[in-house]
C-alpha cells in the first residue's frame, strides 16, 4: 500500500513542480514562465519556463485516483488526498521543498471485499485500521527534496524507515525543464533513473500557449533495471502563466507493478 502511494507522489511532483510560486506575480516579480519572445495574440510566444519559488510558499493540492488491476488479485480504488507542498529553503539555485499529506479518503474492493477508509474518522476498525497504521508516517512526517529551477531532483528522503531505494526513487519523476525558450510544438526528452526500480524515458511536448496558460504534454516508458519495458505513462498540464500554478493535471499511467498489470488515473487541481 505505502508503495502505491509513493507512485502517486510521484506523479503529483510531476504536476507541481512547476506550481510552487507566488499566487500572484506583481510588476518587476520573477515568474516561472516568462515570455522571451511574443506575438500579438500569445498564441506565437516563446517561454522559458524555470522554478523561481518563495522560501515560505505553499501549494495545496487535491488528487484524486481511479486504479484498477486486473490481474489474479483483481483490485478497484477510488481516492481523494489532499496535500501540502512547502518551500522551506535555498541554497543557490536548489530548494528545499517539504511534502505532506492532510487527509485521504477511499473506497476499494478487492478479492470481491469491500472496504472504505477515511483517515479523518474518529475511529478506525478492520481494514481501515491496518490502512491508517500503514499511512501513519506520511501524515506525521513529511517527505524532503531537493531541486533546481531546471527540475533536476539531487535528494529525496522518505519518513520513518523507509528508503528513495526500497520503494523507489519517486523524485524521478518531476518533469526536466528545457534547457531553452520553448514554444507550440516544441519538444524535449530525459532520461531518469528511479533507484532499485528503473528508469524513466519522458518526452515532454508544448501543446498551446495563450496569453494566460500553458499547456505542456508529456509521455514515456518504464523500464525495470535491465531495460524491460513495465509501463507507459501520458498526462498533459494546464499552468497559469502568471503564477505558474497548475489549475488541471492529469496523469494516466499503464504498468506492471509486482507482477500485476494496473491502469492508473491522477488528476490534480490547486485548491
């Protein structure tokens, strides 16, 4: 269960990686997206796009998960989280970034047994009380990162016990900015390695650009340490220009985790 979640958060860093600034940026303010060449309408901009958060900035995200496995252990689940990402310091062009979960609710059925769970009930039994053991250090102890304004991931730290190499290096999976100004059509790829899991291979697309978001699709595979294919993954990002704030991320993801093939579908929306 603890791994499923970190996949998610892995697929959270995607979306918010470029959402951790100012709500509003003001005259003379550094903005992620900044435009170095422009037309009329927008529509024929070119942007760099770069972190450039506030020490102190919090981004509150609600995700909410559709996955289905439909292997020998058939399992469906429905879940809504809700959490925070905080910028809590900066040394050069690397902040530090703090991630923690608020609440989580779901709903599963698996080996045709239903069962709910919603880590704001005053009392948990059955199932639900294993879960909330299970979820416990992710609501009291936050995750830690690392990462430049080119979304390069130097550090994850996980709570309690648990390992970036156990679970897997979800900090791998935060979107690499272009190294130049990009515009409609423009593409980038990346490698990236996931400790004690594989790699990533992303490709990265701007699908539209308007005078107030940005819309940047992205693709790939997973591969398993020896280069096997276990999955493939596509989303496409809506920021506001302004803020660099995600108002819609969806995430849809197709992969084979622990000899089970399961479909997942992220969306995520700044609340």
């Amino acid at each position: 269960m603890r791994k499923l979640f970190l996949v998610l958060i892995g697929a959270a860093l995607i979306s918010v990686e470029s959402c951790k600034n100012a709500p509003e940026g003001t005259p003379g303010e550094e903005k992620s997206i900044e435009t170095v060449s422009s037309s009329e309408d927008g529509v024929g901009d070119k942007v760099l796009i770069r972190l450039k958060p506030k020490v102190g900035d919090v981004q509150k995200t609600l995700m909410t998960m559709e996955m289905e496995s439909t292997g020998t252990q058939a399992m469906k689940m429905n879940m809504d989280a809700k959490m925070n990402f905080k910028v809590i310091g900066k040394q050069g062009n690397v902040y530090d970034y703090e991630m923690k979960y608020n609440s989580i609710k779901m709903n599963m059925n698996a080996g045709g047994m239903d069962m709910s769970y919603d880590s704001e009930a005053k009392e948990h039994t059955g199932m639900g009380a294993m879960i909330h053991e299970q979820m416990k250090s992710f609501f009291e102890n936050p995750m830690t990162m690392k990462m430049d304004e080119r979304g390069n991931v130097t550090e994850f730290k996980l709570p309690g016990n648990m390992s970036a190499q156990q679970m897997g290096d979800m900090g791998s999976m935060s979107i690499p900015m272009p190294e130049g100004p990009v515009g409609v059509g423009d593409k980038w790829s990346a490698d990236r390695k996931m400790d004690g899991t594989g790699n990533l291979k992303m490709n990265m697309t701007v699908e539209k650009i308007t005078v107030d978001d940005l819309m940047i699709g992205t693709s790939g595979d997973m591969t398993d340490e020896n280069g096997t294919k276990i999955g493939t993954f596509d989303g496409s990002y809506k920021l506001d220009r302004n803020s660099g704030l995600t108002k819609d991320g969806t995430m849809n993801m197709d992969l084979t985790a622990e000899g089970q093939p399961v479909k997942i579908k992220v969306n995520f929306k700044a609340i």
